[in-house]
C-alpha cells in the first residue's frame, strides 16, 4: 500500500516535474497532506474492524477463485457468485468456513454441486458439510450473494463508489488489509495464496472493469446492454490483492522491451477524463515502462512479467498494489515508483507475519530515494530521505515490527513502518560490504521466497550469509527495538590525525539503552571534504582518522545514510587529545582510549594483526587477541575496579601499557 496523500493538482504536479528547485517544497507537501490523509483514512474503519479469522478457516488451502460478478460504476451495490477451490489439509474436516460481511446477503450456496444451509456468527459463515471430508480432498464451494459493503470509501473499506472532479462515477476496491471480505466471501490468510484466479465481471456497456492478471475476453453480445471482462492470473496471489475497479475508462497500453532481452510486457492502463487527464500526466505513465526496466535491474525482472503491470485510476488518496494493475489516485511518478515496487516486495514475496509489514511497506518506501536518485539526481535521492528522516524521528519510541496488529491503524503506521523502515533499508545498504552485495543479497531473497511468504528473521540470515557476518545485533536493535541513537560530538585534530568522539544516548531508553550502528561523518575544510565511516558500538566512543587538510567543522550523518538524531552543536574540543586519556597523540604513536574507562578500551593506529595481551596486576591473562584495521577493542565490561595492562606485540610495537578500569 502506499503512501496515503492528497491529491496533486495539475499545476502543482507539473512544477514538480520540472523544477528541481521546488523538489524540497514539493516533497514536503507530499509528506503533510500524506499524514492528513492517514490520520483521516484510519479513523474511519480501524475501530470497527478487528478482523479475527475463524481457526477452522486454517483446515483448507485455497487454489483456485472463479468470482462471475454483476457491477456497476453508479453504486456499490454488486451480485454474482463466487466459486473457491481448495484442498483439505487437516485429517478431517466437517464443516466450510469462510467471511463474508453481514450486510452481503447470502442466496444460496454448494460445496460440490450441492445445496447446503450457511450459518453465521457475525462475519464467520459456516457451512456442515453432509459428511467429512479427509486430508488431500479437493473440494468447491460456490457462494450465491447480493448486497452492498459497509458506508465509507477509500482505504480499509473493501468497496467504494466515488465521482471525480469533472463528475464520472467509479467503482473500485481495496482489501488491505481484512476487508476483502466486504465484497466478496474470503479467506483473509495473508500465507494462504491462491493459485490462480478467473475474474468475470459484467458491467453497462460503456464501462470496463480492470484487474489482475490478462484480460482474455471482452463479451459485449451474451447480456445486451452489458459486457462482461474476464480477467485470469496463473501468478499465486494473496487475497488482499485481488481488484476490480469499474468506470467509463479508457484503455491506454504500451510495451516495454527489455534491456539486453528480446522479451517484453505489456503495460496496460485504465485512465478516466481522458481530455483533461492525459495532457497533464500521460508523460508519467509513459515513463512506467523505464521504471520497470531500471528495478528489474537492481531486484531481477519484474516478476508477473508474462501477464502485465497496470494502473487503474480512481480517487484512492494514495496507491494500492493491487497484483499486476495497480489502483491509483494520485498521478505521481513517485506513488507509481513505490506501488511498482510492491510487485516485488509484498506480492512476489509477502511478508510471513503481520509484524513483517516492514517487508513490504518500508522497501516499497526505499525504493522512492532509488527513484529520485536514478532518475532525477542523486541530491534529490538525499532530500527524500532526509525528509523521511525528519518525520521518523518524530516518534522517539516507535518500532520497525508492528506488535500490535490488531488494527490498520498500528500496521500501516507511516513514520515507523514506512519511514523508519525505508531507513533500515538504507543503513543494510550503507553497511554493505560492496552496493552490489546489497542487491544481491535483495535478490537472494526474493528468488528463494519467490511467490511466498517470507519473515524478517528469514532477511537476517541471507543477509548475514552474503555479507559474511552476523548482523543479529542490528536486526534485534532496529527491528524489534524502539527509538535511535542521538549523539552529541566533538572533535579535535592535531595534525594528521582527527580525533571524533561520540557520545550516544537514545530516544527510547527503556527499550534500547545503545544502538550499534554506522555512522557517516563529513569532515569538512577551506579546501576539501571527505567522507568517512564511523561503526559505533559504545556509548562513548572515540574515533581517529587520518587526514592532512586542515579541518574546520564535522557534519553528523550529511546524506542521512542513518537514523539518528543530533544534540547540540558540533564543536572543536581541543582538550579531547588530553582529557579522555590518550596517550599524546603522535603520527605512527600506538592511541589507547578512554583510559580510565567504565566499560572497553579501544587500541588505535596499530599495524593489521599485532598481539594483544590483557593482563590484570597479578599477570594473570585476561584476553587475547590481535588488531585489526581502524580500532581495536579490548574487552572490559564487567571487570573490576582496577588497574590492568595491555602487552603489544609486533614487528613495530612491544611495549606495556596501564589500563585503569572504574
């Protein structure tokens, strides 16, 4: 699902596109109304619906939906039958479970050609089998229905009439993320994906209905006065992702070829106010084509590429990724960009859990700074994700996992799913040992669980596989931790060499009391910049770098790479060379710090691979190991009040020095 905004006007939209200089204004708008929107939207359904699936819907895996629905773009009222196959997987099962909204009235319904009576306690219908059926069975329920959905409109309300602006009626839905059942008698599993699917969906003449999959037929001559398209997907596909959205549409296809491949895809779009929509956007939409061939790129080809990828365009304040043929209200190259990637975060592979949702929402959000860097610029890239930085760092206790799932509300929650999220996804990239191990750990993933379902500990361990070391930290800290890091710095230099000390505390202590985190520093002169990582692991830590000009200011995280938070103003301490107990810093000198220290010593400026000894008064051997590039740590959380020594042994170095632990 994307982002919840207001729609853009024609104007404002095409200064957007072609002003760099109101890219910052622009995006800001985009974010304001976008929250206006969210707030608005959640409000609406969230409290009435706490959707909770009956366990006996978990004794049959659904495999093939035949919905032969009558619709119209005046309404919401719609009728038809809907047929679903599945098979049995417990080892015996008596009675069909299905939801279906109260206000949809039930006329008759078959499992397996015959009649049966349908009971219900409020959503839960219930159908008694005449007799059981065993695990393997296949069996088809065929659901006679009428009726019209819950009032409201728009997101989490399964169905919604609307009129546009220039006055032409709509129909359209939206099932994320537990109201399919509004509009049609589901199984709302997000694990349970269905097989295939076969669409009917007849409609007045003049209108047309668009949905997932290939459109195989259009029959304007079995009803006069009507059509009906159908529709037909052999993708697997989750409930939530089924659509039809019926208006006086216009269809608009393209074909994208491949780069490097003979093969192509159909782009297939269903516009409405043709005369007035496409001067002012039809260029975006072309540009769809570019999108799918630049993702495909970086994540593998698109992934329903046999079949299509559309838009439906309704007055949906936002997107939804409705598989294969997106339904869209807002014309922005950006919502397009983030509902394109859906089809591989989110439908390729859905998230295993409701926790997960950052899976899908806050890659989808990733992918918008992927956009504005590829195909505006790269400064562009930067400003969306500082402002998503700045709206996350708003909630100062908020978490990636969503453990409250009760409601839309939580799991579509924009600053810590989307936003915090997207920025996950930013420092795995950041701490990636190459970018391209970054995507090629993203395609791991998504090819092994192609088509399923897949969690964030199941992310963890390819990401630890193809970047070569344990990221459980990380994931344990940024994902089911609240809050960030916030910092407050000093800095020093005496030569060559830049001393950086760092000092974390975070927003949300009760939770996580330290982040272990890169870190992105600019040391800034007269003449010259550079860049460097800073990988903090303590809450007070001291850094030292090597550069020659001569430094007159530093800049915390400058193309916020990371999340977190500065406190204060960055300044040059000049006592840092003396006052956290460093040995005089000197080039080639061997730098020990802090010392005295509450927790762990850090060696600097050691040749790769010296000894290292800690010992306590006694000589009694403590730890062992060897250097490493950058700093080396010396492990002494836990220690006692004390003094201990540290032996260095190398080719350069063979002194002692006294450590004060307190």
């Amino acid at each position: 699902m994307g982002p919840f905004v207001a729609k853009i006007t024609g104007n404002k939209y095409t200064i957007f596109m072609n002003n760099n200089k109101n890219i910052f204004f622009l995006l800001f708008l985009t974010l304001f109304f976008c929250s206006l929107a969210a707030n608005a939207e959640k409000k609406h359904r969230v409290a009435a619906k706490t959707t909770q699936a009956d366990p006996g819907e978990e004794n049959y895996d659904m495999k093939y939906l035949r919905f032969n629905l009558h619709a119209t773009d005046t309404t919401d009222y719609l009728w038809g039958d809907v047929s679903t196959t599945a098979q049995v997987v417990v080892p015996s099962m008596s009675s069909y479970i299905f939801e279906l909204d109260t206000l949809m009235i039930i006329d008759s319904a078959k499992v397996n050609g015959t009649l049966l009576p349908v009971t219900h306690v409020g959503f839960i219908r219930t159908i008694t089998l005449p007799s059981a059926l065993v695990a393997g069975t296949y069996f088809t329920a065929q659901i006679y229905y009428h009726g019209a959905p819950p009032p409201g409109g728009g997101f989490f309300n399964g169905l919604t009439h609307a009129i546009s602006s220039h006055g032409t009626h709509m129909l359209y839905s939206v099932s994320d993320p537990w109201v399919a059942l509004d509009w049609w008698p589901a199984k709302q599993s997000a694990t349970d994906k269905i097989d295939s699917v076969d669409m009917f969906i007849t409609v007045p003449s003049g209108r047309a209905d668009g949905s997932n999959g290939v459109l195989v037929n259009v029959d304007t001559t079995s009803a006069p006065g009507f059509s009906t398209y159908h529709w037909q997907t052999h993708y697997p596909i989750d409930y939530y992702l089924i659509s039809i959205a019926v208006s006086r549409y216009s269809e608009y296809k393209s074909w994208l070829h491949f780069t490097g491949s003979s093969d192509s895809m159909l782009i297939q779009n269903f516009f409405l106010d043709t005369a007035t929509f496409n001067p002012l956007y039809k260029a975006n939409f072309d540009s769809i084509g570019l999108f799918i061939d630049y993702f495909s790129s970086l994540y593998g080809r698109y992934p329903f590429w046999q079949e299509k990828f559309g838009v439906c365009y309704t007055n949906l304040p936002g997107g939804m990724e409705h598989q294969t043929m997106i339904t869209l209200g807002t014309p922005s190259t950006e919502v397009i960009a983030h509902e394109l990637m859906h089809q591989w975060f989110g439908d390729y592979v859905t998230y295993a859990t409701w926790g997960d949702m950052w899976l899908s929402e806050g890659f989808a959000t990733f992918a918008e700074q992927l956009f504005y860097d590829h195909f505006w610029s790269p400064a562009a890239g930067k400003a969306h994700r500082k402002l998503l930085l700045n709206s996350l760092l708003g909630v100062p206790c908020g978490e990636v996992y969503v453990t409250d799932t009760s409601g839309a509300s939580t799991l579509f929650y924009q600053p810590t799913v989307y936003y915090k999220g997207q920025g996950v996804a930013t420092m795995l990239r950041y701490l990636a040992p190459t970018d391209s191990a970054f995507f090629l750990t993203m395609r791991t993933y998504l090819q092994r669980y192609s088509f399923g379902n897949a969690s964030t500990a199941n992310l963890n361990a390819i990401v630890d596989s193809i970047y070569g070391y344990s990221l459980d930290s990380f994931f344990h800290q940024w994902i089911y931790g609240k809050g960030y890091p916030i910092y407050s710095i000093k800095w020093d230099q005496v030569g060559s060499n830049v001393i950086v000390k760092l000092i974390q505390t975070t927003s949300c202590p009760a939770s996580t009391k330290l982040f272990y985190t890169p870190v992105e520093l600019q040391l800034h002169s007269a003449t010259a910049d550079t860049f460097v990582q800073a990988y903090n692991t303590l809450d007070t830590q001291v850094f030292v770098f090597n550069w020659a000009a001569s430094m007159d200011s530093l800049i915390l995280n400058p193309d916020a790479l990371t999340i977190c938070k500065k406190l204060g103003v960055i300044k040059q301490d000049t006592t840092l060379r003396y006052s956290v107990g460093m040995v005089t810093v000197k080039p080639g000198k061997v730098l020990v710090f802090p010392n005295p220290s509450k927790n762990n010593w850090q060696v600097s400026q050691l040749p790769d691979d010296t000894g290292l000894i800690l010992s306590d008064v006694n000589g009694r051997i403590i730890w062992k190991g060897r250097s490493n590039k950058g700093n080396t740590i010396i492990p002494g959380e836990g220690l006692p009040a004390g003094n201990y020594y540290l032996k260095i042994s190398g080719a350069e170095y063979n002194e002692n020095i006294k450590l004060i632990h307190w």
